[in-house]
C-alpha cells in the first residue's frame, strides 16, 4: 500500500495521466444515456483464481474523479481470491462509475497478474537462499505499480531505476576497456554507499569481476555448468546474481546452484493480466433513497443547530427507508434525506 506522500507526488499525477488519456474532454456515451447525477453501485468480481493486488489505486481512480465515491473492500493486497468471490462494492453517481471503470480495472487486473505470476515462481524457490528479483523491464510510467505487485507477490524489487544503482553490463564494460577499468572508474565516480554490479558472460569475465572488487557478479546467460564453475571462482567474494531468459518454467534449475538472486523479466514483461469485472450495476430509485421501494415526500423540518437555535430544513422524507446515504452513518433510527438548505446535501435525520 503507498503511503500518503508517495500517493500524491507519485501515483495521483500517474492515474490522472491514464484517465485523461481515457477522457481528453467528456464521456459521451455516458452523458448521452446518463445526464443527471444518479446514485447507484456496482460490485467488483473476480472471474478467475488469484493473488489480489492495486485495490487502493483502484478506488483513487474513482476518488480522483469524485472524492464522494464510496468503495467497502472484502478483500486486500495480497489475499488469494477465487472465481466468483466478490472483493468490492463501489457507491457514487453513475457517471462517475462509468467514467473510471476501465481505467481502474486496468490497473488492478495488469497488477493482480503480475503479482499472481510472481507468486507462482516464487513458490519455486521456496526452501532456497535464493531472492526473487524483477527488473526494470516495465510498460513505461506503470514502474510503481508493477513494482509494487512483484512485491505482493512474494517478489523482490532489483533497482528502480538508473539512479538507484550501479550495474555495468556489457555496453559499458565495452565503452570502459574491459571489466577491470569499468569497476574502477565506477568505483571513483559513483557514492560508496552504492554497490558495483557487473554484468558477465563468461569464466573469463567472472574471474576479472572478482579481481577488480565488485560486490555482486551477475551470470548471464550461461549454461548451468558454467554457472556451478562461476560459483567455484567467486567463492563468497560476492553476492552473485543469475539472469537470462528465466521463467516459470525453468527456474528450477537453478535452485540448486546456491546463488543469491535470480532475476526475471519475465515478471512484469509476460504475466498476463488477471480477468475482473465491474458487475450488477444497481440504480437508486432516486439520488436519496436506498433499500426497498417507499414513498417519498416534501415537509419542513427544524433541525436545531449547536448554539440551540432551530433552522428551517426542507427536506425530501422517504418512508420506510432506515439506510442512509452515507455509509458511514449505521446507526439504527436514522434515515435518509436530502436537505435543499442551507446547501445541497445528503443528510442523515432521526426518526
């Protein structure tokens, strides 16, 4: 869950770019059929087996459209969900329902799959030393989020970015000279409080990481006899990572290696999205009234104020209505109402 700061600098400007990106000036389906404010909820279900993940960006999405939504949750980050389990319901004006539905699913279906696939091959390295790391290969401005289900999933987060760490591969090490003078000139140019990992391709590269001093070494794309080799040559000297084309379906191999991580784009790059559905949409038989059908009139009522005078309130009664139109307010012996002064409002009275 992002806590309060991240949310405002980092992932409201992220899920206002995605809903402007969805609506650049009006819904017009909506507005055609929906042209008034019209209360009404719809349930989120789940239609496949998974690992939950983005329910608190699924309700910003809606929050950020109209902060008077209201969103009770069955379920969070990280539970296992089932076919057929319901884990929301979602309260608000229609429109604004409407307006944020597919933006919303589409986070929290791209970040339940993800951390659903992670889930999945970290229980295949259970029992071992060995970490789960994603990489940096990201659907661009999605880092954060897809980030973030690696780690519900039982995942670990490898750098965020290029400022988080320094980690030569062979591009650099080729503009360097060699292994040897890349580890250096890093050594002199990046803080100490920064590891140095290199990228290497083979027993010769392994052996010149080790001399040159880099805390992690990390094995490529080499066959697993070269690997079992590598292992012998660093022999502690670092934390060694192994990485290249690792899957679901592969990753057991390496489990017997002993290495520290093992990293896998395939995390974010590959997991398939998780299918979930916005379902049974249900409209209010108007914007104040929940519950059974009753019958609705106009009075005046006194409502007193807290320095002990009375104002006038004119107000929509519903008979035979006990739920409120906040959520909120449970309280036995309260219904709902609708107060035209001294503003508009949806206000709760006694009975």
């Amino acid at each position: 869950m992002f806590d309060k700061v991240t949310l405002k600098l980092n992932v409201d400007p992220l899920i206002l770019g995605a809903l402007k990106e969805d609506i650049t000036s009006e819904d017009v389906s909506t507005n055609s059929v929906m042209p008034e404010p019209k209360l009404g909820e719809v349930e989120l279900i789940c239609k496949q087996d998974g690992i939950i993940c983005g329910l608190q960006v699924f309700a910003r999405t809606f929050e950020l459209l109209d902060e008077d939504v209201e969103i009770t949750f069955f379920a969070k980050d990280g539970d296992e969900v089932k076919k057929g389990q319901k884990m929301a319901v979602v309260r608000g004006d229609i429109r604004v329902l409407l307006c944020g539905e597919r933006t919303a699913l589409n986070y929290l279906q791209r970040m339940s799959g993800i951390a659903t696939y992670t889930n999945g091959v970290a229980k295949l390295l259970a029992g071992t030393k060995t970490k789960l790391l994603d990489t940096r290969k990201t659907s661009p401005n999605n880092r954060i989020f897809e980030k973030y289900a690696v780690r519900i999933g039982g995942g670990n987060n490898h750098r965020y970015n290029l400022t988080d760490g320094v980690l030569l591969k062979d591009n650099h090490i080729g503009a360097a000279g060699g292994v040897k003078q890349a580890v250096t000139m890093a050594k002199e140019y990046a803080p100490f409080v920064r590891k140095i990992e290199v990228e290497v391709e083979n027993l010769s590269m392994v052996r010149e990481a080790v001399e040159a001093g880099a805390d992690i070494i990390l094995l490529d794309n080499m066959s697993h006899e070269d690997m079992r080799e590598a292992m012998n040559i660093i022999g502690g000297k670092a934390l060694v990572e192994v990485s290249g084309n690792v899957t679901k379906e592969n990753i057991a191999k390496i489990t017997d290696l002993g290495v520290d991580f093992v990293s896998s784009g395939a995390l974010t790059h590959s997991a398939p999205i998780m299918d979930i559905s916005l379902k049974i949409f249900i409209l209010y038989r108007s914007n104040h009234c929940r519950g059974e059908l009753g019958s609705c009139s106009n009075e005046w009522r006194r409502e007193k104020k807290s320095d002990s005078r009375y104002i006038k309130t004119f107000v929509k009664s519903c008979a035979g209505y006990t739920a409120c139109t906040d959520i909120r307010c449970k309280q036995a012996g309260y219904s709902a109402g609708y107060s035209a002064y001294p503003r508009e409002e949806y206000r709760c009275f006694l009975n």
